[in-house]
C-alpha cells in the first residue's frame, strides 16, 4: 500500500535511523499477538472490511497531504535563484499541494533567502483548511447528524439506557482518533472533550450534564425526561503494550495504573458532583477504558449497575478477537457477552452489558485496520503529530497522531498541556529546523449575539499569550499560529480569522 511507505520514512526521519524498534521490551512480544492475530489475511467475521477501506482512504489522504509538504518545499527551495522563481514555485504548489504559496514571502526571495519556516507553516495551515472544509461539507467519515450510521446508533445508545455518550480520551495526538476509529462511532453521537491524562474539567463537564437535562426537559431530545436513561460519561486512558515504561501517558509518567486510577477517580468526583448539587446521582453512568496506543486495542472495565469498577479487572479486545476469531458473527458476539458477564463485578445492567459488547465488535474492526495496513503494531509508537490545536473546538479532527490537543480557555489554565505540546514539538519539528504549527480554534453559537465577536478576540488573546509565553520560539520563527472559528450550530467549515503568517499582521487586542 503506497501510504505504509511514506508513514515509515517519516518515522524514521523523525527518530533518526538508530532508533531500531527492537529497544521496546515488548516488541517482539507485541507484534506476535498483533499478527499472530491471525498469520492469514482473514479478518474477523464481525469485522467490517467496507468501513475499514473507507476510513483508510481518508487516513490516506488527510495525512498524504501533510506528508507532501517537505518533499515539495525541498523541491521549491532549490530553485529559488531561478529568474522566473515566483512562477514556478506557485506552478509546483498548486500541482502537488493543491494551493498557492504566500506572495510576500516568495518576494522576498532575490534580496534573502527564502523563508521556509513560513513556508512549512503556511502549507500545514492550508493542509488542515482543507482537510476541515472537506469533513464538513462531505461528511467522509460518514458520522455527522444526518448519516444513517449516525441515527442507528443513536437508538442503539437509548436502547442501551444512555439518552448521551460523553468521552474524554487523553489529549496525546495517538488518541484524536479513539472514537471515529478505535471505537468506531459516529462523531455526532458523542460529546468529545480531550484532556491531557483524560482528566475532565469536572465543572463544565457538570454543566454539559445540566444542559442536557434541561433540553430533555424542554425540548424532550433526545428523550423525554422522566425516561429512566442515563448520562453516560466515559474516561480513555492510554498506554503501550510495546513500551509500557516510555510510551504510556505522558500526564501519569507512562503507568497505565495510575492513569486508570487517577482517570476513574475524576469519574467518581464527577458523580459526586451531580449528586451534590442535584441528588440525581442516579442518571449518571461511569465507565473505563485503556486503549493500547500501539494495536488500537481496548479493555475495558466492566462496572456493576451502581458503576463500581475493579481496575484490575477488564475485558480485553486483543484476547476476545482471539477466542472467537473462528466462530461465526453471531456466536462470536454470544461468547463476547459471556465473558463480559463473567467480569462483571456484580449486577450489570443489560443496557451496559450490550454496549460494552459493541465497542468491543467495533474494536474488532480496529485491530484489523491496524494489522492490515501495518502488518503488525503501528509503526509510530510515539508521537508524529502535525501540528498542536489550541482552543475549544476541532470536532474535525479524527485521525491519529495528527494533532496534539490542548483543550483550554486561557493560556495560564491550559499552560500544562501547552508546555506538553510544545516538548513534543521541540522533539519532532525544532529539533528538524522546521516551525511549530498551532492553530488555534474557538468555536461559538451563532445564535447567541456578540459571541462570534468573542470568539475572535478569545483567539487574538490566546496568540498573545502563547507569543509572551513561547517568546523566543516566536522570535526565531519556529512557531506560527493560525486563528480559526467556528459556528457550532451549522455545518460550515472552520473561518480563518488571522495568522502569523499575514502580509499585514492583524493588530493585538
Ligand atoms: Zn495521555
């Protein structure tokens, strides 16, 4: 496949060619049970061949857009003393990029030499608008409110007992793809909010809930309010069946347990918040999960009826593929059902039992992806992101190790997971002479007068921040940002409201 080639020159490119992966202490280990998986080509019977092909031409070509940069910028470097330069440059980016290059940067070629930091900035900015005008307005994944994936799965949530699916998965950028991929949900059917080491801001996460419970109220949506559903909220934590001790979380230094603890423990803070402040503990749901950042496998915890969870105790998706690889679609699905039972600390819901059993049927689908296009573990089993996005927003982002999140409102609350980002940068970008790319969003409500206005200048002050904070890095243009809203309420693609790469710099509030 011409995508696996390009993926792991870029690895090797960034890790350097002494980098060889037999270091990792559960290599070996690791890509025997990935492929072992099955030494043949077939895929599980509950795996869903036509999704994966569809979502791997999308990977293919989001993050094929990306990888063009460097070549074609190598290729316009070297002609920069042409007396027709401009012309050709333009001709080149439009052919192999599929945009035109800023002209007050080319000009300048003749009296200095051609600034490529810019130049790579500016191409990872028009890579991600193109690939964010073309997930709103085509729908490739097939998730948004409309697509008949997306209403199947919403009954299948209510059916379940859960009236909304509500996930924090790590912000580490090997995670942007947990719910579109490894667990194969339609993005409109879940409220993501990414948070370094999957720890939620437990207020707002309060306040999604009373949003909620408030529309089933009033507006009986998505069901009226005296049905006994719940609100379920789902905490992915993360660590490396390779690497346990170097490519786990960052946040929780690499120990999947504590991860888990510290990830179950804001779960439990957040129950208690809404039975606090609102004695309807009742109609929250709780529920863990670790996904292994090298196979894209999960396990999960299954929690009995009043959420409480063994965290030594899961079902594992790797070990279920195995057991019922040979079976067929429904006995497979009669086994997984089984053995979640059998883990079940006490009485689980029938409505937890079944979702639980889905996940795990759309993992399946997964670790076949995974195993296909890599014949084993991913190549990249530390960090290759893209670029950083700061803000509140990106719902189209989708694809792993594309994007480090840092989910903030103001750079001194979110500067932990800045600083996170921007070490992981240093190491992948800085360190290659090439700018770190921060595009920065905040999405707004366009029926709410004055917030889109609100959001621009929640941008420009994040900018200025992040220039005061990452000073020198601004100075020596190795770090560039992009500013970028978004109208929550309709479909349209992100707005481009400013960046460090305008002719004319738009001024500082
Ligand atoms: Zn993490």
């Amino acid at each position: 496949m011409a995508y696996r080639r390009p993926l792991a020159k870029d690895i090797q490119r960034i890790k350097g060619p002494t980098a060889p992966r037999k270091r990792f202490e559960n290599f070996e280990e690791t890509r025997a049970i990935a492929s072992e998986t099955i030494e043949s080509a077939v895929c599980h019977p509950l795996t869903n061949t036509s999704q994966n092909k569809i979502l791997e031409d999308y990977e293919h070509s989001v993050k094929g857009s990306f990888d063009k940069i460097v070549p074609v910028l190598k290729s316009i470097s070297s002609i920069q003393n042409s007396n027709d330069f401009i012309l050709q440059a333009q001709k080149l980016a439009i052919e192999e990029l599929g945009f035109e290059l800023p002209l007050h940067v080319l000009e300048k070629a003749w009296v200095r030499p051609l600034d490529m930091r810019a130049l790579f900035a500016w191409s990872v900015f028009q890579a991600h608008q193109k690939a964010s005008a073309e997930f709103f307005n085509s729908d490739p994944l097939n998730g948004s409110e409309k697509s008949p994936l997306a209403k199947k799965f919403q009954s299948f949530l209510l059916e379940c007992g859960f009236h909304l699916l509500d996930v924090t998965p790590c912000s580490d950028g090997r995670l942007a793809h947990s719910i579109a991929y490894a667990m194969r949900i339609p993005f409109s059917s879940v409220r993501r909010r990414s948070h370094a080491g999957a720890l939620f801001d437990i207020e707002r996460t309060v306040n999604r809930w009373i949003k909620t419970e408030h529309k089933r109220f009033r507006e009986n949506m998505p069901n009226e309010a005296h049905t006994p559903t719940r609100y379920l909220k789902v905490v992915t934590y993360h660590f490396s069946s390779i690497d346990p001790k170097h490519q786990g979380c960052a946040a929780h230094g690499s120990d999947d347990v504590l991860a888990a603890k510290a990830g179950f423990q804001r779960l439990l803070d957040f129950r208690k918040a809404v039975e606090n402040s609102f004695c309807c503990g009742a109609s929250v749901d709780l529920l863990l999960i670790g996904l292994d950042t090298d196979t894209d496998s999960i396990r999960i915890h299954v929690p009995d009826k009043d959420s409480k969870t063994d965290l030594s105790s899961w079902v594992s998706s790797q070990d279920l593929y195995r057991l019922t690889h040979h079976l067929s679609a429904s006995m497979a699905l009669k086994k997984i059902k089984e053995v979640i039972k059998q883990k079940s600390t006490g009485n689980t819901e029938v409505g937890m039992i079944n979702f639980i059993a889905k996940l795990i049927e759309n993992n399946f689908s997964q670790i076949d992806y995974v195993r296909h296009l890599h014949s084993g573990p991913y190549p990249d089993a530390g960090h290759a992101e893209r670029f950083i996005g700061v803000g509140i927003g990106f719902k189209e982002v989708h694809l792993r190790n594309l994007t480090y999140f840092a989910h903030l409102d103001t750079v001194e609350e979110g500067a932990p997971d800045l600083d996170v980002g921007i070490k992981i940068f240093k190491g992948l970008n800085v360190i290659r002479d090439l700018p770190i790319p921060v595009v920065i969003r905040f999405d707004y409500s366009g029926r709410v007068p004055g917030e889109r206005e609100r959001a621009i200048d929640d941008c420009l002050r994040v900018r200025n921040a992040i220039s005061n904070r990452y000073r020198s890095l601004v100075d020596d243009g190795l770090l560039h940002t992009l500013l970028t809203i978004r109208d929550r309420d309709l479909k349209d693609p992100a707005e481009v409201v400013g960046s460090s790469l305008d002719s004319i710099p738009k001024e500082a509030h």
